[in-house]
C-alpha cells in the first residue's frame, strides 16, 4: 500500500471514529441509571431526553420522577411535545417531558454553575432540542448547561378552573424540571446551589412567571430574562373559559360549562386537538393568536395554584422572588413578526383592532382616539403596505415586547434591592439567522430571536468561525453571570457593566462595542407607558 493510500485510509478511518457513539459512564439520578455520550470531539459529554416527570392526567400536573430498569440510554436529541409544525402537520408527543444535559469533558474539582434554558415559542411551539439550542458556546465557559421541553398549547394551557383542568400544566411541567436538576445535577457535576434559569421569548415570560410563583421558590438563585414578560399581552389569558369555548365551537360543539369543555377535548387525541384553531380577529396582529397561555388559576380543594393574582399585581406589591437578574430586548423586535404577516393580514390590519388585549377603555371614543395616536405615531399618516413594514414592524415589536419588558424592569427595579443588569442587543453580524429568514436582512438592528444564535451552538449550517470573537464575548456575559452574579466580574477584561440604578437606569448596548444608554429613551414608549397607566387591565 502505497503512502498516499495509507493516509486516505487513516483519514476515513478519523472520520468513521467521529460517528461511532462513545458512551459515558452511567450515572445514578432519581429516575435510574442514564448513560449518554461523548461529543466526537471529546468537548463535552452529553445526555438527551431524559424522563423527568410523566403526563398521566392530560391537563393536569404531571406525575415526577419517572422510574426505569436497566440503564436509560440518553440518545434521543429531538423530543419535543405535541405542536403545529405547519397548518397541516402536526409533529410531537404528549409523552414528552424530558430534559437534555450537557457537561464539560474535563471535571475541574469542584462542582460547576448551572444554566437552565426554558426556550420559546409563544407557549404553542418550540423544544429544548439542540437543532437550536446547542451548547457549545456556553460549556466553553466552564458551566453545565440543562434544556428541556414543556406542554404547549392546549394540552399545556387549558385553563377550565376545574380541578380536572386547572390551568398552567405547562408551567407546572417547568416547575418539576427544575426539581428534577435541583435532585440530580450534583451527579453531573453542576451545584445545586448555583442555578440560574434564562429564557427567551415565552422562555423569557416564563422566568417572570417563576420569579412570581410560590411553587419555583428556592429553585434557583439567578435568572436571565431575553425579549419576554409575564405582563406582556399575549403572555396571559383573561377569558380562558370563553378561549375554550371558542375553540370547542371550531370543533362542532357549543358549550361554556367547563365540565362539557374537558370532556369534549379530552376525546380528541392530541393531533387532532391542535387540528383546530381560534381564527384572528380581523385587523389583528400576529402574536393575538397566542391564546392558549399561563392564566389566573382558580382557588381549587386539593390543588395547588401557580399563579393567584395577575403578575402585574405580584410585581408591583414586591411580593416576589427576589435574585439577580439580567433582563433585556433586542433593538428590532418587530422584523419577525411583521415577517409572519401575510399579504391577507396586511391588508386588513387596523390599529384599533390591533390594540393589546391587556388595556381596556371606559369609553370607545377614547379607544378610538388611542387607535389614532398610535397610528400617527406609528405611521405618520401612512398606509400599512409592504413599503412601510419597517414602521408597522416596531409597532408590533414595541407592544408586544419592548414596551412589556421595559415596563416589568421599571417595576422589578422599583421593588427589590437585588441587581439587575439591563440590557439591549442590537449587534447586526452574519448570524442574525431570524431577521434574514423573516426578509429584514438589509436593514439595521437585531430581531427577535437573533441573539439565540450567538449564544447557542445549532444544527444550521453557520460559518460560527466568521463571529467567535463576539459569540465569545456574549456568552462570557452570560457565563460570568452564572458563574458570580457579576457579568462582569474583577477579573474580565469586558468594559463594566454596572446594574440599573431605580433613579436613573441606564441599560448596555450590546453591539460590535460594549456601551450605554437610557433605559427610557424611546418617545413611542413613553406614549405606551403613559398609556397603560391609565388603561391597563386590572382583572
């Protein structure tokens, strides 16, 4: 065999090792003994779709620690629970909690920080697969990084007040996860008295949620809060008995009594529940068709409530979790959003019928009056058309989510002395993946979303090597964090970044350079704050 053969055969011989699975050692959890792999290129070990808690009673609270025999081979990267995939297909399981696991290769000696990642997708979608939430680029940091998946929908957010269907599973599914790593991460390696949750999106609403609910307490120390809050409009339900009732009349049956509503949806198997939608009112935006989401519970014999009164009201009494936190939005929210539109909706979009579902007016003059404001604002006089979508783009973004995000930082600040770390991402590089996907790609600024993919590592082919100077940056904030409270500590070589001070809370600019500015620096924001304080919702 000659010298070039000898090398093509070593070379594919590399190659075919990278493919062959290295299991780890088992590990003993609550559950049984879990073996998973070593990542081809030895960086980390990591550990896919264990069981943490089962769904025995759809609508209600799942049943934790799941038992097995043998030992769990944790392979299986991408669980995710029962959801739309497109308006025709449904993809997912009901049998679908499970948290996936990812440590260093190397143990330092000690046991290392934990980050906890709820992701998003407005309660309906999303999974804690590593198609998007890879973790590369935070184990590099020294940290344990734990995904996992949730009940969307329906099946996750049916809100009934009767104890068959209390509401909230989906939350109460989040609440035994994060039991789950506060039993087990210690075998990983992790400290279960270093634990800091993040999110994005309705993974960021869903931290607010667990910084106001009696059932998170004491199950984590620090939170990350990305683009989301529980007092954003699309994030709670008002009505959830009419929501319900508006479906089952989608699906044959008239009825409000919640006692016919759960037989009715619980004789339809999951696909064939999410078959069935509440059409948008006409003239609304996108994010109104988020209706299956947390709620008010009920005061139930026997069961225990997530959530009793309206986050809003929680905040605003201080009578809440109290952690560091680093909470913030991206400079263009709106691109992703306005980019699901359609040329139907468009066409119809009116702004008194877009105005947030969360404000209610004594009378319709001043609704209408506000409707016309907005659009002044907004607008300045023109027709939403395909040429204006930059405008409309941040009337979507700023009520859906830059406006509730400031407006819960303002109220966190005014009712707990912790730090927070306030924050706007606005870098503009080659792997803002959901701006150029949504058709925003020549224009300024970071959507909703974009930050994701610099602070994990995905299954989408990116050139990660054309951004690592600052993917290295970003996610040394988030690390720092994890690891001290402090993103940056004493010994970083990143410019300081101070916590908002209640009096005059100034927020880092997170772009190619590190810098500052107001937190209310916006006039449309201002109108909204002004706005909500003498219209918002209050039952």
């Amino acid at each position: 065999m000659g010298l070039l053969s000898m090398k093509w055969l070593v070379l594919c011989s590399l190659a075919l090792a990278r493919l062959v699975r290295q299991p780890t050692v088992p590990v003993q959890v609550s559950g049984g003994l879990v073996r998973g792999t070593i990542r081809p290129d030895g960086a980390f070990m990591e550990y896919y779709g264990i069981p943490y808690a089962t769904v025995v009673n759809r609508f209600q609270s799942p049943i934790p620690d799941p038992k097995w025999e043998g030992i769990f081979d944790a392979y299986e990267e991408n669980i995710r629970c029962t959801q739309r995939f497109t308006s025709t297909t449904i993809l997912g399981r009901e049998d679908c909690l499970t948290v996936n696991v990812y440590t260093p290769r190397e143990a330092p000696g000690h046991l290392l920080p934990v980050m906890v990642f709820i992701h998003g997708g407005g309660f309906r979608d999303g999974s804690g697969s590593p198609f998007i939430y890879g973790p590369k680029h935070l184990i590099q940091h020294g940290v344990i990084l734990v995904t996992f998946n949730y009940r969307l929908e329906i099946l996750g957010f049916l809100c009934l007040g009767i104890k068959e269907a209390p509401g909230n599973a989906g939350l109460k599914d989040q609440v035994e996860a994060l039991k789950w790593v506060q039993k087990n991460i210690k075998v990983f390696g992790g400290d279960p008295e270093n634990v800091t949750i993040f999110g994005e999106s309705a993974g960021g609403a869903s931290v607010v949620y667990h910084l106001i609910s009696p059932m998170s307490r004491g199950l984590f120390k620090k939170a990350i809060i990305q683009s989301g809050s529980a007092i954003a409009p699309w994030s709670l339900q008002y009505e959830p008995l009419k929501t319900a009732s508006l479906l089952a009349k989608q699906m044959g049956f008239n009825s409000k009594d919640p006692h016919e509503l759960y037989k009715i949806f619980s004789n339809f198997t999951p696909k064939e529940l999410l078959k069935f939608r509440v059409p948008r009112k006409k003239g609304d935006i996108i994010l109104s068709e988020n209706i299956f989401v947390p709620c008010v519970e009920k005061e139930i014999p026997g069961v225990d409530r997530f959530l009793s009164n309206l986050p809003y009201n929680v905040m605003k009494n201080g009578s809440y979790q109290k952690v560091p936190l680093i909470y913030g939005f991206n400079d263009a929210e709106g691109y992703m959003f306005t980019g699901k539109e359609n040329s139907t909706t468009l066409s119809n979009m009116n702004f008194y019928s877009a105005l947030p579902r969360d404000i209610v007016f004594p009378t319709e003059e001043e609704k209408i009056a506000t409707a016309k404001k907005l659009e002044v604002i907004y607008m300045g006089g023109q027709k939403i058309t395909n040429e204006t979508l930059l405008k409309f783009s941040k009337y979507e973004g700023d009520s859906s989510i830059t406006y509730p995000t400031i407006a819960t930082i303002d109220l966190l600040l005014k009712t707990s002395d912790n730090p927070l770390f306030a924050y706007k991402f606005c870098y503009d590089g080659m792997l803002n993946y959901a701006k150029i996907l949504y058709g925003f790609k020549k224009f300024k600024g970071a959507t909703h979303a974009d930050e994701l993919f610099y602070l994990f590592s995905t299954a989408i082919p990116m050139r990660y090597y054309v951004e690592q100077k600052f993917i290295d940056k970003f996610t040394e904030l988030w690390a720092n964090f994890a690891h001290y409270g402090d993103p940056t500590p004493s010994k970083s070589m990143l410019p300081k970044w101070e916590p908002a001070d209640p009096l005059d809370p100034q927020l880092l600019v997170i772009d190619k350079e590190l810098s500052k500015a107001p937190v209310w620096d916006d006039e449309h924001i201002k109108f909204w704050n002004e706005t909500y304080f003498k219209y918002r919702r209050k039952t």
